[in-house]
C-alpha cells in the first residue's frame, strides 16, 4: 500500500493534490483548522479524505504536504514541528506578501538573502523538507496536458531519499523531475 499522505491546508491546491494522491492510490488525510466545516464541503469530490486537524494529519501522515498560503506557513510549520522530524516534507508555498503587485510584479515578505524553505528549516531541522508544486498553478500539479510534452518540474532539497520520494510521487504525476542541487 502507498505512504499515508497527510496535507496540511484546505485550499484549492491542497484540494488539487488531494485528488492527484487518491487518483495514484495514496490514502489522504487533509489538516485544517476547522475539521468540522471541511468535513461538510469535501462531502461531494473528496469523500475518500480524511480530514484531521493540523497537529492530527502531521502526526499520521507518512508524508506531509504543506499547502497553506505563504504568510501562514510558519505558524503552522511550528505549530506541528513535533510529528515532523524524520518525515518527507513537501513545501508547495511561495513567499507571497500581502502588498499588491508592483507593475505586475509579486512582492515577497522574504529576502534574497534567505528563502521560506530555509525558515520553515530552521523551525525543524529534522523534517526532510523538499520544495515543488510551487511553480505551477494548482490545475497543472497532477497530469498535466501539454499536448503530448512532458513538462518538467524543479525540485530543491537536502535529504536525498526525501527528494527520491518526491521524485516518485512527481513521475507518476506525469512531470519530469530536475533537482536543483546546492553546491
């Protein structure tokens, strides 16, 4: 059987992946802050999840997607730090502030000095964090169509057998994998 997958957020990618995961066989569990009221909207597409709050999916997931909006992610990462050490980690958030886009440009609430991933790395040094999904839109991150091309997606990280697993998980998306290694 396939590795638990535990995602911690309730949004449109998180809901995108959960159907990707249960499409290839992964059992989901999805983490909120309102266990309740997710529950209820899940009841027609994504009945197969389970839904857990945060701290209860980073604890049964064997795999952890964290798919929140960037300014949240650090709370949140804290928030269940515990049940992470150990685990893959797949960070999907992007460092978005608040602030309007400048001539259609998004602003970052980091610098380029040190990136969301590298903070939510401090907050657990322990959990195998590996970024991808991030630089597609939620529609494209499962099986994506481009007309027979095999698009490709970039991947970050430190832990080698996180990135082999990621790297699983990606193929059977349909994405070629390209690990951005630092040197």
């Amino acid at each position: 059987m396939s590795k638990v997958i535990s995602i911690l957020g309730s949004g449109q990618v998180a809901k995108s992946l959960s159907l990707g995961f249960l499409k290839h066989g992964y059992p989901v569990i999805m983490g909120t802050s309102h266990p309740d009221r997710l529950q209820a909207e899940l009841k027609e597409n994504l009945s197969a999840v389970k839904v857990a709050t945060f701290a209860e999916a980073a604890k049964e997931g064997q795999i952890v997607v964290l798919a929140v909006k960037g300014l949240g992610a650090e709370a949140i990462f804290s928030e269940v730090k515990e049940h992470l050490s150990g685990k893959t980690v797949i960070d999907v958030t992007n460092p978005i502030a608040e602030a309007a886009p400048e001539n259609g440009v998004l602003k970052f609430f980091t610098s380029l000095d040190e990136s969301l991933l590298e903070r939510l790395q401090k907050i657990n040094p322990q959990a195998h964090l590996v970024k991808a999904f991030n630089s597609v839109g939620s529609h494209l991150m499962v099986n994506p169509d481009f007309g027979g091309l095999r698009p490709t997606m970039f991947i970050c990280g430190d832990d080698p057998e996180a990135k082999r697993e990621v790297s699983e998980i990606l193929e059977a998306f349909s994405w070629e994998v390209e690990d951005i290694e630092i040197r």
